[in-house]
C-alpha cells in the first residue's frame, strides 16, 4: 500500500496484473519442465471445467473455475514457494480480478488458456512463456490505458 498525501492508495488492478503476470511466466516455464502424468489429468480437467466467462455469468463461479487453471498449472511446477506466493496473490486480489470482468477489461480467452496448458503438456518450456504472454500482454496494455488515457492518446514512444 502506498501513502499519497495522507490518502491510503492501495494496488491497482494493473499492479495486480503485472505481479501475477511475472508469476505466471515462471510458473508456465517450471510447470512445462516438471509436469507429471497426474498434471497433465489436472490440467486438462480444470480447462475443460473452465470455459468462456459468458456475461451476466455469477463472477465468484468463473473466477474460481479461473484460478483452478491457475492453479494448476501452479502445482505442476513443483516448487512450494512459488505455490504459496502464487496462493497468496489470488487470495489476496479477488477483488481486482473480479473486476476485469465487471470492467471494459476483459478476460483472456478459453483459447489463450488451452495454448498455455497445451505447451506445458507438450513441455514446451518457451511456448508456455510465449503463450503467457500472449494472453497477458494485452490486458496490460488494456489497463495502462484505462488507467492513463490521456497518456495515451497521440503518445508515440520517443525513438534513439
């Protein structure tokens, strides 16, 4: 949390985002590397269970079915601590994450899911990257410029 001008100002939901998002790429990369018979099962149950947010949909439901992906592919790296951390932010961002799907934001697609879990399943340890990537990327660019649309309208990033 930070203190500005004697106003609380807690994460925003791009800080969110971007912390989950370094922990993602990670975890896909050691979950590719590590993953088991028994991960693979996991994996593909909780995408299947998974499926598309469709709107008017209870939020609570799809963002656990969500994390259960999360989650999984979480436990197929076998790394304790990562598991933890990775615990730890879900638990302490429900708030956050239920509003990408309230917001304009929206949540990446079953699609962006399946290319991680698939890569991971294949222990394609550069495709999980890439797949995280691909699916995060784009909701960080989504929320930099809801957060800051004046910055970004007509911004051209400065060229050495």
């Amino acid at each position: 949390m930070l203190v500005e001008d004697a106003v609380v100002v807690g994460p925003s939901l791009r800080d969110y985002l971007e912390v989950h998002f370094i922990l993602e790429v990670q975890t896909a990369r050691l979950a590719a590397r590590r993953r088991t018979a028994s991960d693979i099962r996991d994996l593909w149950f909780a995408l299947a269970k998974r499926g598309e947010y469709r709107l008017g949909e209870d939020l609570a439901n799809f963002a656990g079915r969500d994390d259960a992906v999360h989650e999984a592919v979480a436990a197929a790296a076998h790394n304790d601590l990562l598991w933890s951390a990775y615990r730890s932010l879900t638990s302490a961002c429900h708030g956050p994450y239920t509003s990408i799907f309230a917001s304009n934001v929206r949540e990446s697609n079953l699609d962006a899911h399946a290319r991680v879990v698939e890569a991971i399943i294949y222990g394609d340890e550069e495709g999980a990257v890439e797949a995280v990537k691909a699916m995060f990327t784009p909701l960080l660019d989504r929320t930099f410029e809801a957060r800051f649309p004046v910055l970004m309208d007509g911004f051209e990033p400065e060229s050495d």
